[in-house]
C-alpha cells in the first residue's frame, strides 16, 4: 500500500495545490462580485461563463493530450488558470469576468481530466478503492483550505488574486518534475442523448437536476451566505459543511444502491434534501450552528445524486456503451449546470436569499417525483449481482470524472447498425 500511495504522491501534491486555489478563486470571486455591486443575476451569469468552459474542456482536451502529450497541456492548463485569475484583478468588469471564468473552467475541467487519467493507470483492482479516497480525500482538503484564506486578506484588493495564482502556479511543479512515466492517451468523447434516454429516462432528466443542484450552490452559495449576514469564515465554514456531507455520505449511498433498486434510493435522497432545505431557510445566519448542521445534510444528498445517475445508467446499458452514455450524462450534467444559477439568480433577485434555498428544494422535489413515477412506469428489472459499480466522485470535479478515459470497448458487431433497445426505466 505505502509502495502505491509513493506512486502518485507527487500528482496528489499538485492536486492539493491546484484544489487550494480552487477552492480560493471560487470563493473569492461571488464575493467580490457582491462588493461590487452587481446583482445575483449578473453573478449567475458569470458562472455560466465557467460552467460552458468547463463542458467544452472535457471534449476538446482528449484532442490536446492525443497531440501533445499530458504534461505539456497540464503546464498550458495551469497557465490559463493562473492568467484568468490575474485577469480578474486587472479587469473588474462583469462581462470580462464571465469570459475570465470560461477560461479557469475550461482549465480546471482540463486539469481534472489529466489528473484522473495519470491516477486510472497507477491503481489496480486491489488498490483502486484506497487510492481514490485518498484523491478525494485531497480535493476535499484542497478545496476547504482554499476557501479559508479568503477571511485572511481583502477580497477587495489585488493579494488573495496574486496569493491564488502563486497556488496555481505551484501546482505545475510536482508533476512538471515528476520522472513517472505519462499515461497512455486519452479517449475520445462520444455522447450520444437519445440512447441515454431511452435506456434509462431518470438517468437523463436526473442528470440536468444534479447539474442544476450542484451548479446553483457552487456559483451562488458563497452570495447566499454573504447576503444573509454571515462573515467570510462562516461562510467558508458553511460551504465547507457542504462538501464534507457529500465526501461522508457518498459510499454508504452508493452501497445501499448497490443491494436495492437505485430508483428507490434517489427518492428518499430527494426527499431528504427537501427536507434540509426547509431546515436551512427555518435557521438562518442568526443560529449558524444549526444551519451549518443544516448545510451538512444538504450536502449529503446533493452530490451523490449524480453518482447515481450514472450508476442506474450504466446498470441498463451494454460494456460497450459505457463511455457514450457517461458522456452523454456530462451534457446534460454541464448542462444543468448552466441553466440553474441563472434560474436561482433570477429568483434571488426578486425574492431574496432564501429563493436560493427553495430552488434547491424545488429540483430535490423534482427529483425525488421523476423517480417515484418511472417506478409506477417499469419494475425493477436489474438484480443486484448484475448491477454495475457505483462510483463516488466529489463535485466540482463531475464533468471531469464521466469524462475520465475508460478501457476501450471492444468494438460491438452492431455498432453501425440502428440498435434495438428495450424501454429504459
């Protein structure tokens, strides 16, 4: 085990790093936007700019690396992110910054890919469980840490831009050095939304809900604390109790996926949510306390919800349709992701703070709904031995993940032809 954890200490060093400033940038920024004076509607629309990036990086940068090789494009990756940082505190305007976004989303998503794939090469079916807790272990870490130097400084002055981009830049250095051999490149990405959708229908809607979830509260969470009356470290501390319930609770939900039908599971996940969102809008800023607790249980079904998806996807589809259905559910995914914090910024807008919290309900609700009726639709037609791993990923890094390079299928003798497929639930 020690031999395995020696083998990708360096890439877990530079994934530390790069998540520090991750977790510093996109804390930072909603915050400063608010110092600004822009709307939460103008600050949704900034994200988008991160989120399309995001998307578009894990389909061009499969290109990249084929051409170039990994470290060469991790090295430009970790460049555009260092410069659309320092570009944020030369160009303080909202349309400069939702350009400035697309780029660090472009690059992060783009880093992610490279990272994920150098780790799928160093594990084994003996070890693969413990080295992807301690990666997701890392980002958590990472990400937190990050978050806890915006009270340190003023957003409103240009350290914390130069302070996140001395992080980035850092984190070239351990795999720029590293003599590890590079990884074999990178797979192509193929998506294809019509099989998702007629394989399974809650995979396809539920995945446009995940993105929505994840990428309202990603964008716009740091605006919800500041804008309720929390300081920087309670916010930091609230977007942290975020991310600690979904990296706690992802394996024991996808274990219980797992021995049940999957389907049942995304219910009680929705409802749960729902839940927590009504605890978060009864508590406030005026009992942190409470609503860090409230955040916590947020966060538990938040994130696993797209781990699900997948896992209910890949439990109706064929070996060799693994990669395009993974990619389709990253379109929806990015998807979602743009679309919800302009809805969520809209509404903050006109009804306040909490509308943030009530649309996070709204598409849990939803969610939890969709699935209770593809059940009343179609039994469950999968046992649990044919079921298909459930694979825990922690968000930001979802997009990454589904587009991380799988084992090539062997090609499928009717790969050509218009397949026959049986009614998805």
């Amino acid at each position: 085990m020690l031999s395995s954890l020696a083998s990708i200490a360096t890439l877990m060093l530079s994934t530390l790093m790069m998540m520090a400033g991750f977790g510093l940038m996109g804390y930072m920024l909603p915050i400063r936007s608010l110092n600004e004076g822009w709307s939460t509607f103008i600050i949704s629309v900034i994200a988008t700019g991160y989120t399309f990036g995001f998307t578009v990086s894990c389909v061009v940068t499969p290109i990249l690396v084929r051409r170039v090789g990994h470290v060469r494009v991790f090295g430009a990756l970790i460049t555009i992110l260092t410069v659309s940082i320092l570009l944020c505190a030369l160009v303080v305007e909202w349309w400069a910054w939702m350009i400035f976004r697309g780029l660090s989303g472009f690059a992060i998503a783009g880093a992610y890919l490279l990272i994920e794939s150098w780790l799928n090469e160093r594990v084994t079916n003996d070890n693969r469980g413990a080295l992807f807790s301690v990666y997701m272990v890392t980002c958590l870490v990472g990400s937190i840490g990050g978050q806890y130097i915006v009270p340190l400084g003023d957003v409103n002055g240009p350290e914390l831009f130069m302070i996140c981009a001395l992080i980035f830049s850092l984190a070239l250095f351990p795999v720029a050095l590293s003599t590890a051999q590079s990884p074999s490149p990178i797979a192509e990405a193929r998506f294809d939304l019509k099989r998702l959708y007629r394989r399974s229908p809650i995979a396809f809607f539920g995945s446009l809900l995940s993105g929505a979830l994840s990428g309202t509260w990603g964008s716009l969470g740091g605006v919800y604390s500041q804008t309720i009356g929390m300081t920087t470290a309670q916010g930091a501390t609230l977007l942290a109790a975020f991310l600690a319930g979904g990296a706690l609770s992802q394996v024991p939900i996808g274990r219980i996926s797992d021995r049940m039908d999957r389907r049942l599971v995304m219910i009680a996940s929705g409802l749960f949510g729902v839940g927590a969102c009504a605890l978060m809008i009864a508590f406030g800023a005026d009992e942190p306390t409470a609503l860090y607790v409230a955040g916590f249980f947020v966060g538990t079904v938040l994130y696993p919800v797209y781990s699900l998806n997948v896992a209910h996807a890949n439990d109706l589809a064929e070996p060799h349709e693994y990669v395009t259905l993974s990619s389709a559910i990253m379109i929806l995914y990015g998807m979602g992701t743009v679309t919800g914090p302009i809805m969520a910024g809209t509404l903050m807008e006109w009804l306040g703070p909490n509308a943030l919290i009530g649309f996070l309900g709204l598409a849990f609700a939803l969610y939890a709904g969709y699935a209770a009726y593809r059940i009343t639709r179609r039994p469950d037609a999968v046992t649990p031995e044919d079921k298909a791993d459930f694979q825990a990923t922690i968000l930001p890094m979802q997009g990454a993940d589904n587009a991380s390079p799988l084992p090539e299928p062997e090609p499928d003798p009717e790969e050509q032809m218009e397949l026959e497929i049986e009614p998805g639930r």
